[in-house]
C-alpha cells in the first residue's frame, strides 16, 4: 500500500514567476502588505504602501479594508515577535488567504530598505550581520 504524504512546506503553493517579478521589480506584488502592530509602533515607522490593521481592530475592520479576494501578508516586528502569526490566524479565521513576512519590520530596516514615517520616507544603513553591505550581491 503506497501513502501520499503532503509536503507542508508546498501545502500553500509558491507565487507563480509573474508574480514573484512583480514584487522584486516593485511593481503591483497582487497582495495585501498587513502591518499588524499598535499605532506607536506603526508612527515609528513601517514598510511603504502597507495597510495599518492593528491584529486587536481585525475581527472589526478586516471587512471595510480588505477584498477577500487579494491575498494578504501580515508583519509585526521581527523574528522574536508572534504578532504577523496572531494577525495572520485571525485574518485565516475570517476566510483571507495569508501569508506572514518573515523578518518583519525589524529586518526591513537591517536590510537597508527604505521605510515610512510621519515625516516621511527614511532609510539606515545596512546592517552588515543582515546583507552585504559594499553593493555586491548576498549569493540567496
């Protein structure tokens, strides 16, 4: 008797080509960017374009900003911090497909990418623990 086993990791099938070159070209990725933190958090600063949706406010406000038909990827912090998971898991709840970005906030910033803030657009230097910093190409 032979058994079919689902590979977890492919049970939610890759972006298709078209849509990973969306978003590494910065064009239109098809999906929804989630910041799921408190506003204190988001004031800081947070990835450009990503919708504010705080996981405590989703069971309320998913239905006015989300269209269940776009896909969403939910952030929070970094690594050390389950708030893309809990965003993500209430946003599954209600019938969103989700996905969560790993790294979060935290390593958009140590990456060197730029970020927004009430003032506007700031960007750091990149953290050498986290990427090549000198231009050339991490090999990943």
């Amino acid at each position: 008797m032979t058994t079919t086993t689902v590979n977890t990791v492919l049970r939610v099938a890759p972006a298709s080509p078209a849509v990973a070159a969306a978003l590494a070209s910065g064009g239109d990725p098809g999906f929804v960017l989630v910041d799921s933190r408190a506003s204190e958090a988001w004031d800081q600063g947070h990835v450009p374009g990503a919708l504010h949706l705080p996981t405590a406010r989703i069971a309320e406000r998913a239905a006015d900003l989300l269209d269940p038909a776009v896909p969403v990827v939910t952030y929070c912090w970094g690594p050390g911090c389950d708030g893309a998971a809990r965003a993500a898991l209430a946003l599954a709840e209600l019938g969103y497909r989700v996905k969560e970005m790993l790294g979060g906030f935290e390593y958009w910033v140590r990456e060197g990418y730029a970020y927004a803030t009430p003032g506007g657009r700031e960007r750091r230097a990149a953290d050498p623990l986290t990427t090549v910093v000198d231009g050339g190409a991490c090999g990943c």
